[in-house]
C-alpha cells in the first residue's frame, strides 16, 4: 500500500481515500474481488481445479478461498 500511495504522491490514508471514492470499495476488498474474478475465469475458460485456481491467484488454502 506504501508503494502505490508514494507511486501516487499520496499519503496512505489519502490513497485509501481516493481509491475508495473511484471504486467504491477498500483496496483490500478490490484484492479479493479481483482474486475470486480470476479464480472463476481459471475454472470456467481453462477447466482449472478449485485448488490449482485457488494457488494460483493468491490464496494459501482452500477454506480460505471459499469463505
């Protein structure tokens, strides 16, 4: 978070701030959106397993993956 805020001449919170207001979630909640959209495209156009697709997009287990 440090990096994209100072890539963006912005402090921590004022990043999170404006991230939020374009996107409307928390950078952290647009990670995980983006994992499971990637996840879901691993499965559907490659034919992935849950648990291949589930390593591949950042999770470290499965039962995280699915909650």
């Amino acid at each position: 978070m440090e990096q994209l805020a100072e890539a963006a001449a912005m402090s921590v919170s004022s990043f999170h701030e404006h991230f939020r207001a374009i996107t409307s979630l928390t950078p952290l909640q647009f990670q995980k959106q983006l994992r499971l959209f990637e996840a879901r495209r691993m499965m559907l156009t490659d034919g992935a397993m849950v648990s291949n697709a589930t390593y591949e997009v950042g999770y470290e287990s499965i039962s995280q993956f699915t909650r």
